[in-house]
C-alpha cells in the first residue's frame, strides 16, 4: 500500500451519474449505513398495516353481528380528508425528486407545505368527530362508532409523527437523501392506509 491512504466508494454515489470516491477515514461511523433509514420505515409500515389489518377483519367481524351496532352517517368532511391527504403525497413526492436534484430551498418549501396540509387533514378528522358527536354517536355507546373514533384516531396520531420527521428534515443539520427517501415512502403508505380505511368505513355499515 506504500503508506497510501484506503479509499473506497461513497454509497450516497450509487445514483449519481459520477463516481464520488472518499477517503475511508471520511466516513463517519456515528452515522447510520446507507439503507438503514430504508429498512426501519419499512419495518414501521408492515406493524402499522398488520396492526390495522387486525383492526378491519375485527370491524367485518363485529358488523356482521347487529347487537348494539346502530348505523352511523360518516361526516362529509371526510371527503375532504382524502383529497387532502392524497393532495400531501403530490406535493412531498415533487420535493422529493427535486431534492435530488439539488434544489434544497423548493424542496423544503414543498416539506412544509405538506407537513401544513397534513395539519388541515387532521384539523378535517377532528371536525369530523364533532360531527359524529352532533349525531349522538359516542365512543363508548356505539360500537360502530367506536370503531371510526379508533381508525380515524389512530391514523392521525400516526400522520402526526410523518409531520414531525418532515419538520425534521427541513429545520435539522444534516439531511440524506435516505431520509427523505424514508418519509416520502412512510407518507404515501399512510395517504393509501387512509383510503383503505375510508373504503371500508363506507362499505361496511
């Protein structure tokens, strides 16, 4: 080696149209490999869709019994929350992209806007619970509303942590194109939990 200091290839580089080559001693070993952002939020989402599959076979499986299960009517406002939420994924995907490109002052204009829409998305599910409670619809009472205050609930409190990463993209340090790869990934698996979830909430009254 005559002395020569190890070299090796950045991981980061893998997509760039250059090769990018570091010392070795450049890298930091405090800091998460490449590909570990990745694998934890895809941890994250298979507990979060397992859990909530759970949820739905036990909402088929209670309505099929009509013990103490009075209909409700889902709130309009609901309709909103979807075009919200899937509006939220346009706006973080072009950030994303444009964040690879370089463009870091858009791209976080673009974070914050759908961290503010995600806001107006849960803002949207609590009118809705005003709504359900308008109707005498309550957690305890209703089983069928029971099962809309958790799904709608428990949505929300997890959408709320997709706001907090995103503020943590744009007001952090340091940001990696893995992390912003991981919260796009975690958002657009929310924005499809929640149309499954409005799907069934529809279709099973």
């Amino acid at each position: 080696m005559n002395g020569a200091m190890p070299r090796i290839v950045s991981d980061r580089a893998e997509k760039t149209d250059q090769m990018v080559v570091l010392p070795s001693s450049l890298e930091n070993p405090a800091k998460s490999p490449p590909g570990m952002y990745r694998l934890g939020v895809w941890l994250a989402i298979s507990s979060i869709f397992a859990f909530f599959m759970a949820l739905m076979i036990a909402y088929y499986w209670r309505a099929q019994s009509r013990e103490y299960w009075e209909p409700i009517d889902l709130p309009p406002v609901l309709w909103w929350s979807t075009g919200l939420i899937l509006s939220s994924s346009v706006t973080l995907e072009t950030a994303r992209r444009l964040f690879r490109r370089g463009l870091w002052r858009v791209a976080s204009q673009l974070l914050m806007a759908t961290a503010c829409i995600g806001a107006a998305f849960v803002a949207c599910q609590i009118n809705g619970w005003r709504d359900l409670i308008r109707q005498g619809a309550y957690l305890a009472e209703n089983p069928h509303a029971s099962f809309f205050y958790i799904f709608t609930g428990l949505h929300a409190a997890h959408l709320v942590g997709g706001m907090v990463a995103l503020c943590v993209l744009v007001f952090g340090r340091t940001i990696r194109r893995e992390l912003v790869d991981a919260a796009t990934t975690y958002w657009h698996f929310l924005g499809v939990l929640w149309i499954a979830l409005f799907a069934t909430l529809k279709t099973i009254s």
